[in-house]
C-alpha cells in the first residue's frame, strides 16, 4: 500500500475513533455510524497490512486475558435459555463496544494523533459535565441529579470515576503538551461541578480513594503539587460542610436501611448469590437477569424492582456462573497487576493512567453500578485504554 494511502487510512480511522467517543453520549445512533467506521477502516487496514501489524508482547497479553474472560462467558449463551438473546448479548457487550480497542492499538502509533484524539475527548467531557450545572440550575431533571449530554446520571459519574484521577495525572507528569494540559485543566474545573451536580456517592468515594493513588507519586518530593492536591480535597470539603444536603447525602453511604438504593442493591446481591446456587456453572444466561429477577427472584425488601443488578461482579456472576466469575476475577487481577507492574518499571504516566481509569470504572464504581453494560461507558473506557496503550509505545 503507498505510504500517502495508508496515512490517510490512519488518518481516517483516528478522526472515526474520536467522533464515536465524542458523540457516543450526545447520539447512540451517531456512535454506531464511527463505531461502523473504525471497524470499516480497521479491516481495510489489516487487509493491505496484516503482513507488517506488529503489536506489542505486553498488549497482546492483555488482549489475551480479555478473551479468556469472553470466553468463559460464552456457556451461559447456551444453557441459560434463549441462546439468540444470550448470543445478541455476547456480542454487543464484548465484541461490538471493544471494536474501537484493536484498530487504534493495532495502526494509530503517531503521538500527536493519539494526543488530539485524548485532548478532542476531553473537551467533550468538560462540556459533558457543564451541562449537569445547566440541569440543575434550570430543575430539568426529576430528582434535581445532573445527567450531562447522555440519559443517566449514573452514566457519567462512572466516566467521571476515569476522568477525574486522568486529569490529575495528565496536570501533574511533565509529558503531556501544553495544549492538552489546557483543555484538562478547564475540564477539571467543569467535573468538579458535575461532582456536586451528578451527586453521586459512588463517584465520591471512588475519587476519594483514586485521585490520592493517582497523584502521589507526583506530590510526595514536591510541597508545591503536594499544596494544589490538597487544595482541591480541601475546597471539596468544605463546600460539603458549608452545604448540609450534601452532607447527609455522603453520611448516608453507610445507611442500608432506610435509603433504599444502597438497601434495594444489597437485595438484588442477595438474589444473585441465590441464582448461582441455582444455577452454579453456567449462571442463569447472559442477558436474562431482567427475565429471572421479578418473577422468580425478586423479594418485597427490594422497593425499586431494580433493571439489573448494580454491580460488574454480582450481576455476572448470576447471569454466567462461576464459570463467567472466574473468567471476570482472572481478566480484573490480570489488568490491574500488569498495569501496576509495567508502571512500576520506569513510572511512565500512560500505566498508570491505565490502571487508575480501569480500576475507577470496572473495579470500585462497578461494583455498585453495572458498567460493564453501559454502552457509551464501555466504549469511551476502551477508547482511553487503546490510546494510552498508543501513548506509550507511540512515535513521534
């Protein structure tokens, strides 16, 4: 292929890859279309140079233990009672949202490619989290929760669980360029208000615990950082003393009794442990949580009748089994020590970006919010993944 085809090719597919991230919240149908694209000039690209596509040994490890983990869901498709709903399932979760991964890691290694496309991304974000002020200044709302540009405020506060430790880290490490660093730092200012606007408390928590692992690496040798860390935490907190519903609000994390969405989500654990003693191997099936839960499961204590289990691990554990639990368990402890120990060879930035934004949406939010299933969320997750893979082995 000449060289002027196959940068244009690249070229193509980076623009493709940010315009799906970028409107996958505004538009799912737009999202499709640059979904369709990437995976268009994707295979046009491994077509003319599947000869020369070379990827790195530690990529190919992680995308080994991704499909182990596919894997073992794959039983549930077949014994859990509607292999077309399970097999439609499997791939929209697991092929179709991690189309964007392979292409980008595969072909895109310019470092101001992958730069524009974070920094694009970023903007979007920033914008995103304006746009919860805008809701609930105005009360658009029905229970006065920003929800950004895409339908659940639950949705962007798991990209906020991501975004929020990246900023922090892209502002600190001395690698990014300036006009990234800009953008990030508008942006940062914008997800704090959406921390108070979204309020949500498990994007509290999760910040709490990941913004300090994130930045003190960059904070312990510098007073001057360690001061702008702390200034952050500091201003956060006192506008939730000052404010007294956000105050009970994080004081009600404990509360399992009377606020019902943390007592509504440990009834729906409740009866995923008991789907898997009915169904132990294989789980109940991919896709049929919503099917079993109400008339077969559901108990009175769960007020809510909730969609899905709210949480990545209890809800595959009930729909794949043990079998789709350990495949899970395996591709989480796999990502998240090789991430921590690549990091640890030479405390590159784009390691530790990886890891923190993967322990932020699948691990920590994910265990109280299914997001695993959240399709913009997903996708926007290996968008990130595939680009700081970029970053790391990226040419200039």
């Amino acid at each position: 292929m000449p060289q002027e085809k196959r940068n244009g090719l690249i070229k193509a597919l980076a623009i493709s890859a940010a315009g799906m991230v970028c409107l996958t919240r505004i538009s799912m149908a737009v999202g499709e279309i640059f979904n369709g694209l990437v995976l268009l000039f994707g295979l046009i690209l491994f077509y003319y140079l599947k000869g020369s596509v070379n990827l790195p040994k530690e990529i190919k490890g992680y995308i080994k233990a991704y499909f182990i983990f596919v894997l073992c869901t794959l039983p549930s498709v077949f014994f859990g009672g509607d292999i077309a709903k399970g097999l439609h399932e499997f791939l929209q979760m697991w092929i179709w949202r991690f189309v964007v991964f392979l292409p980008v890691v595969a072909f895109i290694r310019k470092r101001n490619y992958l730069i524009n496309m974070l920094t694009a991304y970023t903007a979007v974000f920033g914008v995103d989290c304006f746009v919860t002020l805008i809701q609930v200044v105005y009360h658009l709302g029905n229970n006065n929760r920003g929800w950004g540009l895409g339908g659940s405020s639950l949705g962007i506060a798991s990209i906020m669980c991501m975004m929020l430790p990246l900023a922090f880290i892209i502002l600190l490490d001395k690698n990014f360029e300036q006009r990234l660093k800009r953008v990030t730092a508008v942006t940062l200012i914008c997800n704090w208000i959406a921390i108070f606007c979204n309020k949500s408390r498990g994007s509290w928590v999760t910040s709490l615990i990941l913004i300090p692992l994130a930045s003190w690496e960059y904070i312990k040798h510098s007073k001057k950082l360690l001061a702008a860390v702390a200034s952050f935490f500091i201003i956060t907190g006192v506008v939730f003393n000052i404010y007294e519903p956000y105050a009970k609000r994080f004081e009600s994390i404990t509360n399992v009794t009377t606020d019902r969405s943390n007592g509504d989500r440990i009834e729906a654990w409740k009866s995923c442990v008991h789907m898997v003693q009915d169904h132990p191997a294989t789980g109940i099936g991919l896709g049929m949580w919503s099917r079993e839960y109400v008339p077969h499961y559901w108990t009175p204590a769960d007020t809510q009748k909730l969609p899905h289990a709210h949480s990545n691990y209890f809800h595959l554990m009930a729909e794949t089994g043990l079998i789709g639990l350990a495949g899970l368990l395996y591709f989480t402890f796999y990502y998240v020590w090789h991430s921590y120990a690549s990091w640890r060879k030479d405390y590159n930035p784009y390691d530790l970006m990886r890891l923190v934004s993967f322990l932020g949406y699948v691990v920590f939010f994910g265990q109280i919010e299914y997001t695993l299933d959240l399709s913009s969320g997903v996708r926007i997750m290996w968008f990130l993944q595939a680009v700081l893979f970029g970053l790391k082995f990226a040419k200039a």
